[in-house]
C-alpha cells in the first residue's frame, strides 16, 4: 500500500513539472499560475501544494531535474568501457546539448526567463558544476591511471573542462540565439579536442 502511495506521489510530482516545463514555455515563470499548473495537470490547486510550497520551488525542482538527468547521463558514460578520450568528449557534448535540447522551445534564455529567481538559480549553478566536475575528475583520474594523461591537480582540471564549455549553455542565451544544435555539437567538439589535447602525455 505504502509503495503505490509513493509511487502515486512520484507521478504526480513528475507531471508537475512536466506541466511546468510546458507552461514556462508558454506564459514565462511571471505570469504563469499555480491555477493553470492545476488546470494542465488534471488536479486540484491544493493538491499541488501538497507537493510543493510555491511557484518558485516548483521552477526550481523543474530546472534541478534537468540537471539531475544530466548528471545521470554523465555517470553513465563514465562508467561505460569506452577509452578515456572517448568519455570525455560524450561528457562535454552530452553537458551541452542536454540542456540545450530541454530547454529549446523557451523563446527566452533561462536567465530572462527567470530574472526574478537569478540569484537562486546561480547559487544553483554552483553546485551543479561542482557536482559535475567531481564525475569529470574520476575519469580524469581513470586516464591517469592507465596512463594516458598527466594532470597535476585533477579537480581544478575538471573544473577548467566545466567553465571551457560553459560559455555554450543556454543560460545567458537563448537556444536561438546560440545557434544551430549542429554548430553547437561542432563548438563543443573543438573545445573538447583542444581540453583533452593539453592533458595527453
């Protein structure tokens, strides 16, 4: 009884979001409605509540889901039995272009989108990067090990394969305004053989 209770509630958190990532593509995090949540999920307005306390824990579970599969995709690669080199370039194409293909049909950038939450949104950011370059430097790690890199200080090295490709995320700018998926992949590529270029031995 107590499993399909939660697995019910999981559900329903689930649509949630999933309703939420449709309206803020639609209305914006502004003017959209813990009323039209309800209304687009097929629930009562209180039942929302009993899953989150506001709007704004709702957009934020929404862009933290995002980043969990992410993350999610990441340690997939890293623990897959491709060569180090090949792990590395997936990872920084898979960081960018997951994100980019989650938040595509926005007509504004995240940063736009949610100016009202930026600075929760970026101490958000801080954490994500930082959990993400801890898988990067176990691959890291892994490549030193079998002998194909020399880094001398793996977490800062990590961390520079994060901010390289930071610049490409649809933050700041919208998907539009970044460019073509393919120009995109063709970018991140570049910046991948020139990161893994300067750590080979």
């Amino acid at each position: 009884m107590y499993m399909r209770i939660s697995v019910q509630t999981k559900e329903i958190r689930e649509a949630i979001l999933d309703s939420t990532d449709r309206l803020l593509a639609r209305y914006g995090y502004q003017k959209m409605t813990i009323d039209d949540l309800a209304k687009d999920v097929g629930i009562g307005k209180g039942s929302i509540y009993l899953h989150f306390k506001s709007k704004e824990e709702i957009v934020l579970s929404h862009i933290d889901r995002i980043v969990e599969r992410v993350k999610k995709h990441l340690i997939k690669i890293a623990k897959s039995n491709e060569k180090t080199e090949t792990k590395l370039r997936e990872m920084l194409v898979l960081r960018v272009l997951f994100r980019f293909d989650s938040v595509q049909h926005y007509t504004e950038s995240l940063d736009e989108l949610l100016a009202s939450l930026r600075e929760k949104v970026n101490e958000r950011r801080k954490i994500y990067f930082q959990e993400e370059s801890e898988i990067f430097r176990e691959v890291l790690e892994e490549g030193i090990e079998n002998g194909s890199y020399e880094v001398n200080d793996t977490q800062k090295t990590a961390e520079a394969f994060i901010i390289a490709t930071n610049s490409l995320l649809p933050a700041s700018l919208s998907t539009k305004e970044l460019g073509k998926r393919n120009e995109i992949e063709e970018k991140v590529l570049k910046i991948a053989e020139i990161l893994i270029k300067g750590i080979k031995k």
